[in-house]
C-alpha cells in the first residue's frame, strides 16, 4: 500500500483510488517555530504564525524583546528615567535600576517635592527662585559671601547695597556690623573730612582724619596734604607789650620777651624758662639713691622720647632703667614781698604709692623745704594731658634764697601707662623790675 505524508502539518494527508496521494490545506493551529509567539494556524497549506507575545517587564531601565530560542529578554540600559522624586534632576538608568540625579535647587535652598516640576524654596536669611538664591542684604545676618551687614542697603557707609566692604573702610564683625573709615590709607571717604596717609596728629590731619585748626589742607588729589598756618604773618595776631607772636604747626602763641614773664598780654619783669634748648641756666638734676634720667624730649632727639608740639624737659620712666630716685632743682630766685610762679607740666606715669611726685619750695636756700603738691594729691590721676599750675609764694615768706623742687621717685623701677613720665615746662615767676 502506498503511504501519503507530505510532512506538512498544515495539510491532511489521503490517498484517491483514482488520483493517488492528495494533500489537502487545513486551518489547524500549527507552530513556526518561534516562541515569539502564540496561536500560530494553518492557512493555505502553511504555518502563518500568530500574534508576537508581550515581553514587558514594567521596568524602563531594561530593554524588552524576544528571542526566537529563548524568549523573553529584559537587557540593562542608560537611559533617562523618572525616580517619582520631584526634588531630582537628570535621573538615569543603570545596572537595571533608576539612579537619582541631582537636586536643581540652589546650594542655600530646599527642595519641596510636587506633582510636576520641581518647587525649590530659598533658605532662611536668603532670597530668590530656589533655583538662584543669594543674601537677603539689609537684614542683620551674615551669610554665604556677605562680607558686612549694618541692616540697611545704602551703599557709600562702609557696607554695599551687595553687603560687601566698601574700599576705605574697616568693619567690625558683630552682628549688626558698624563700619568706619579707615584714617591712614590715603582715600577719603565716610565723615572723613582729610586722610594724609597716616595717623598722627598734629601734622594737619589728625590722627582721627579730621582737619585739624590752624591748618590749611587739600584734598585733590588724595592723600591729604596740609599746610600750617602762619597766624603771625597774617598780621590779624595782637600781642601785649613786651611780647612777640611765635608760630607754630597748627597755632601760635604770644610770647613775652626776654626779661618778662606772662601770657603774652601782659607781661611783667620776671624770668621765664621754656626749656627750648635743654636745660636752662642754673637749673640742675641730681639723685639721692637710684637712677636720674632728666633730659629733653625734641622732636630731633633728645635723649627721652619726643611727645610734644615743643621741646620739654623730663624723665620717661621707662621700666627696664631701673628704680629712679631724682630731682630737677630751679635756680635761686628773689621773692621778697611775695610772688606767684606758674609752669607746665605733663605726666602719664603710675598713681598712688608709686612714681611718686611732688613739688617742693624751700626759702633758705635748701636747708628746709615746704611740699606745695604731694605725690598723693589727685592731681597726678589726671594723666595724659598738660597741665598748668600756679603757686602763691605768700609775702612773709618770700626771701631771696628761693628754690623750686621737682621730686621722683619710681618705687618699684617699673613703668606707667605707655607713653609714660613727668615732663615740665613754661616755668615762670615774676620779680621786681630793675628801676
């Protein structure tokens, strides 16, 4: 018998007596081959494969497909994804899984997660989009690149509209900042009214930038340059009789002439030291047991410190010398019938029991001496500036073998506020006029 198999599924198989072999198309399901896909059929003799299967793992970080022998395959990508974090940009796709990407917020801000998009919201002390946020500037505060803050946006006060220090000026850093001009750096700016360059007063500009009187300054082009006024050569300055206009860097003084003590209005017989030249003529210093360091203070030299407008005569005491126990001893002067004596004197030294000074008057020539200001009066608290004494030499007193004494003595050798010592004077003391 003959057999009938034509090796199709897809058509059945029969034989005719009278035509043989017949192979006729069916409609049954069938496979291609492929597991790909599904409900393959037969149609018109052969195997028309069906719909492809759904291959989705529900993970955008893979790519899906089918492989004819395997099936199913789920390949890692990089591609852009989507973390459902709203506070993250630039997610990506990685080893299968979405990778978070940065923040689009600014540094000084906060990101608030929400539907769509991104809302950022700029910190506390800050302002802006979230996106951009800077100092709020004006507010008191601080932060980030603010380099001040006096609680307003003005600029020209030392402190911006930006909140950055302002050329010329010095800020201090408490909270509110309060800035001030910085007297010395050659720019004028603030309630300076000059800047010379430096900080020392008496040369025009003072050591806090202000013009000082009897000085003429310019301002263009800075630094300040200032230019003494000579009050003398204006011819405006009257003197009393017997007296002359001296000048000097920011003011003048009426002098009385040699021969004549005074206050350059009235002057009177009597005899004047100024100590312009060190130590006048029948003056002297001594020691009883320590050091004795009296000289004159100019402002060439001069073998103490210079502090003054005009030279004068005393003792710095400064520490390392040692312990000083010394005098500065006046003339002998004629006070028959009573006299009044005035000098100057400066002292930036230690109170109390120690740097003791005082001032003494003797009227035989040095064999007993009367204290006319001990060193425990309140006056030597008043440190750090000049002042001028008077003394009444009373009429039953006054002889011809009167002394002045100016007595120190450090104690412990040590040392006053800086700068420290005694300095004197301008001492004068009228006498009768030779008739």
């Amino acid at each position: 018998a003959t057999t009938c198999n034509d090796g199709n599924t897809c058509t059945d198989d029969a034989c005719d007596p009278s035509k043989g072999c017949t192979f006729t198309a069916n409609t049954q399901q069938c496979s291609d081959g492929s597991v790909c896909t599904t409900g393959d059929t037969c149609k018109q003799g052969a195997c028309v494969p069906g719909p492809g299967i759904q291959c989705n793992d529900g993970n955008p970080c893979t790519d899906d497909a089918c492989d004819l022998a395997k099936g199913c395959t789920f390949t890692d990508n990089s591609k852009p994804c989507d973390d459902q974090n709203g506070c993250t940009q630039g997610d990506v796709c990685s080893a299968g899984k979405c990778q978070a990407g940065a923040t689009g917020c600014s540094e000084f801000g906060t990101c608030q997660p929400q539907k769509a998009g991104i809302a950022c919201v700029c910190n506390t002390y800050y302002q802006g989009d979230g996106f951009t946020c800077d100092p709020i500037c004006g507010d008191n505060v601080i932060v980030g690149n603010e380099q001040c803050e006096d609680g307003n946006t003005t600029s020209g006060d030392g402190c911006s509209d930006k909140c950055q220090i302002e050329k010329g000026f010095d800020c201090f850093v408490a909270e509110p900042n309060y800035c001030t001009p910085t007297c010395g750096d050659g720019l004028i700016v603030g309630n300076e009214g000059c800047d010379d360059g430096a900080t020392k007063s008496g040369d025009g500009c003072s050591s806090v930038c202000q013009i000082e009187p009897g000085f003429a300054c310019s301002n263009d082009p800075t630094p300040t340059v200032c230019k003494d006024i000579d009050e003398c050569a204006t011819g405006k300055v009257i003197c009393g009789t017997n007296a002359s206009c001296q000048n000097f860097p920011g003011s003048y003084k009426c002098v009385c002439d040699k021969g004549y003590v005074g206050d350059g209005q009235t002057c009177q017989c009597g005899s004047a030291y100024t100590f312009d030249d060190g130590k006048p003529s029948g003056w002297t210093t001594g020691t009883w047991n320590g050091n004795n360091f009296w000289g004159i203070a100019t402002q060439s030299g001069g073998n103490v410190p210079y502090l003054f407008q005009t030279p004068a005569f005393g003792t710095p005491n400064i520490g390392p010398m040692g312990t000083e126990n010394s005098y500065l001893l006046s003339p002998i002067f004629d006070t028959t019938g009573g006299s009044t004596f005035t000098v100057d004197t400066w002292f930036s030294t230690e109170t109390g029991n120690y740097d003791r000074k005082s001032i003494e008057i003797t009227y035989d020539g040095g064999q007993s001496w009367t204290t006319l200001i001990a060193y425990t009066d309140p006056l030597w608290n008043q440190i750090g500036s000049w002042h001028t004494l008077t003394f009444k030499v009373p009429a039953n007193s006054g002889s011809l073998l009167t002394q002045v004494r100016f007595s120190y003595n450090t104690i412990d050798g040590c040392c006053g506020p800086d700068p420290t010592g005694w300095y004197i004077d301008n001492f004068q003391l009228p006498t009768p006029c030779p008739l």
